[in-house]
C-alpha cells in the first residue's frame, strides 16, 4: 500500500491509502485556499474514479463551491476548460501512468497548471491541520455538467495556425491504444477530423487496463503489431490521463519518446509562430539543434511540468515539453498535451507528404541512455556537485536540478528521484559508446 504526495498531486492504492475521508479532505483543502469562483472536474476513466468524482463534488459544493463536471475527460482537456474560463481551479481525478489498483487527484490553479511548491504547501497545511472554512451556505453549490468537453477541445486543436494549415489525410488508417481510458474518443475523434481512418485498438473508455498502463516499448508490443497487421500509416498510443503522446512507426516500431517533443518543436518552427523553447535538463539535445537551425533558444528547467510551463511563461516560448512524451503549446494551453502534441506532428506529416519514419530519419540523431541506481548511504548532493564540477572542467554545469553538465554535443543529467529512493543519470551522446562512458564516469564519482 502506498500514499504520494508530491508536487504533481496526490495518488494512492485504493483501500487503506485512498479513502473517501482523505478525498473528501483534499477536495475541502484545495477549496479552501481558492479565492471565490468555479472549479472544473475531469476523471481518466478508472473505474474507481466514479465514486472519487461523487466525493469530490459533493465536498466541493458543501464549501459553496460551483462545480463544473467533465466527466471522463483527459487531464489537457480540465485544464484547458480551467484556463479558458472564469475557473479558479481545477481537479484531474487521475494516478496517471499508475497500476489499476492506484487512483488520485491533481489540482490546477487559476491557469490550468499545477500548483507551484507554494501553492501545494498551503494545500497540505491546510489539509493535515484541518484549517479549511465550511461557514458558507451549504446548499449555495451549484452543479454544471459539460457533456462536450472532448469535442471543444478537438476544435481548439484543430483550430490552430500550424494543424489547420496542413492539408487532411486521404483515409490512412492508424491504430489507436488509450488502455480504454480517457484518451478513448478524443484521440480517434481528432485523427478522424484530420482525414484518418482509426483502428480502434484499445478504446472502450471501460477504464479497464488491457496491459500495464505506463506508454513504454516493453507495454506496447500489441501496438506495434497491430499497426504491421493493418499497414498502417502509424500507431498512437497514450497513457491513462492522455497527457503523454507515444507514436508507433509505419514499420510497427516504437520512434522513441524523446522524439515527440523533437517533432512537435519541427513542426511549430516549420508551421507555426517561431521562438524560444523549453523542455527539462532530461530531454534530448535534439530540441537544441531544431530551435538553433530556426535561430532561436532552447531553455533548460528542473524535471516536472510546473517547472517546464513556469519557465516558458518567464521567457515567453512558442512551445516546450518533456522527453517522456509530453508537448506543451501555450497557443492552445499551459500543459502537457497529447492530443495537442499529435495535432502538430500529423501537420507536419501531411505538410511535407513523408511518412513518420522519414520524418524521424531527419531529426538530429542521438542516444541516450537512462539507468538508476539505490541511493547510497548517507549520500552527499553537494559533494557529488563539486565532484561532477570538478572533473567535467570543460563542461557547461548547471545544479538547478541535480547535477546536468553539458558539452556542445552531449550531456549527462544526475539527479536524486523526488518518489523513489535512488539516484537517476540520464546521458545522451552522439554514440551509445560515448553516453555509457558518460554515465560510467558518473557512477565512478557517486562510488567515490
């Protein structure tokens, strides 16, 4: 059994570690330190997430809140219905790429992003020492249901400059895995505005995971299978929350994450409004290099979305996102967003008439690899900073998150994990070679 709390939210198993007492508090809590306004409600689609959105509307409306109901929806689309409207805040009843037996809850402030450090510690003061307000009228809730929430959010998408400047597709089928969760009928219901033919693989909206949720090769074998046997034009697959956006090749071969927000930043700087770009100091270098042949700059921010969107909005970037597949367009809205990131790379598809391996075959070419270790004993972050700093002399170090050193063509990121007890480095080169090399010297200071 487990229980998180964490910049990105909450999540627990179901049981003893998410009750329907703990629900009902963290709805009151976020509540409570809310000005006056409406508060907007998504769910993934797990099953559990019915009986979690009757509590959270029920303890919403007895703090006087309006309520905005999304039903299943993906957490992009409650915060794109969040920074689109008069709302205060917003709750994605989600655990993300999580197991079946976990469930939890993400808050949005007024922008449709998640709370800040700040924000989240008045949100736990709040709820651990109960000092949340009930004095309003407890009948004065009001309920609004939004029953077309996917298909707004299709026709913002759709709607923008660098997507509705590329001609449609001429029916080519691509195969569609949601894991029957929110994803389910906005992914086909975009592909299908954009003249594709969907394959549905795994989109019954049941919430019932038909394999381990977390989009990765290992989990997707079916995908790419599928996408052989219906020669299709690619495959699309997405975690339960749809924020993350993984593409299958028309060979049935996974592209890589990394390359999604490489795509999606091509297919802005080629389409859509140039400018500066953010991603984390985990992302690939790929970004660096597409940004550059445009004339513009890549900024590097801590590992989380918070972190990502704060920093675009300080340097006003056209776009930005996370190597693990997640792609923020402020044109549409502050957030991770799959649905937005697959609007982008489709244009950029049907714009040039390539397929996606060919697209993929022109971005800069890298690897990377991404290895963990257990924290060690009485583990020094300092120490390992001067370590690091000290014997890549020749490399351009930043300590925002972790330790990142960075070369004109590679990198290595090391950092102590913010949920697990261990330590994360992640190093990219133009070889495999070169980055195992990376990481093994960093392993040597670590041991050291």
């Amino acid at each position: 059994m487990s229980f998180i709390r964490s910049i990105s939210g909450l999540r627990a198993t179901l049981g003893d570690d998410l009750t329907p007492l703990r629900v009902a508090e963290y709805a009151v809590g976020f509540s409570s330190i809310l000005p006056p306004g409406p508060i907007v409600i998504g769910r993934d689609g797990r099953p559990s997430g019915v009986w979690i959105e009757q509590i959270v509307v029920g303890a919403l409306r007895a703090s006087g809140r309006t309520v905005r109901v999304l039903g299943m929806a993906t957490t992009p689309t409650v915060q794109l219905f969040t920074e689109h409207s008069d709302a205060v805040g917003g709750i994605a009843i989600t655990a993300s790429h999580n197991p079946a037996p976990w469930n939890g809850l993400k808050f949005l402030d007024e922008g449709g992003v998640f709370l800040d450090a700040d924000a989240n510690a008045k949100l736990w003061l709040a709820v651990d020492d109960h000092s949340f307000d009930l004095s309003y009228d407890q009948q004065s809730g009001a309920l609004e249901i939004i029953d077309d929430a996917a298909q707004a959010h299709v026709q913002r998408v759709f709607a923008l400059d660098a997507v509705r400047s590329a001609p449609k597709a001429n029916g080519e089928r691509v195969v569609v895995d949601a894991v029957n969760c929110s994803g389910s009928f906005i992914v086909p219901a975009l592909l299908e505005a954009l003249g594709y033919t969907v394959v549905p693989l795994f989109v019954d909206g049941t919430g019932i995971f038909p394999h381990v949720p977390e989009p990765i090769a290992e989990n997707l074998t079916q995908l790419g299978d599928a996408v052989r046997k219906h020669n299709a034009a690619f495959g699309v697959a997405v975690d339960p929350d749809a924020d993350r956006l993984v593409l299958y090749d028309e060979t049935g071969a996974p592209i890589g994450e990394e390359r999604t927000i490489t795509l999606a930043t091509e297919a802005v700087m080629a389409l859509g409004t140039r400018g500066d770009v953010v991603v984390n100091y985990s992302t690939t270098r790929a970004v660096d290099d597409i940004a550059a042949e445009h004339g513009y700059v890549t900024h590097r921010a801590a590992v989380g979305e918070i972190n990502v969107v704060r920093m675009m909005q300080q340097v006003h970037a056209v776009i930005g996102g996370e190597g693990s597949g997640g792609v923020i367009y402020p044109a549409c809205h502050a957030g991770r967003d799959s649905i937005v990131g697959l609007g982008l790379i489709t244009a950029l598809l049907r714009h040039r008439n390539i397929t996606l391996g060919q697209a993929c075959a022109t971005l800069p070419q890298y690897e990377m690899l991404k290895t963990k270790i257990d924290l060690p004993q009485g583990f020094d972050i300092e120490s390992l900073r001067h370590s690091v700093t000290t014997s890549f002399s020749d490399a351009t170090i930043s300590t925002d998150d972790g330790v990142h050193a960075a070369w004109p063509d590679r990198w290595v990121h090391v950092r102590a994990s913010n949920t697990e007890p261990i330590i994360r480095i992640i190093a990219e080169a133009p070889s495999r070679d070169e980055a195992k090399e990376l990481v093994s010297r960093v392993r040597s200071l670590i041991n050291g």
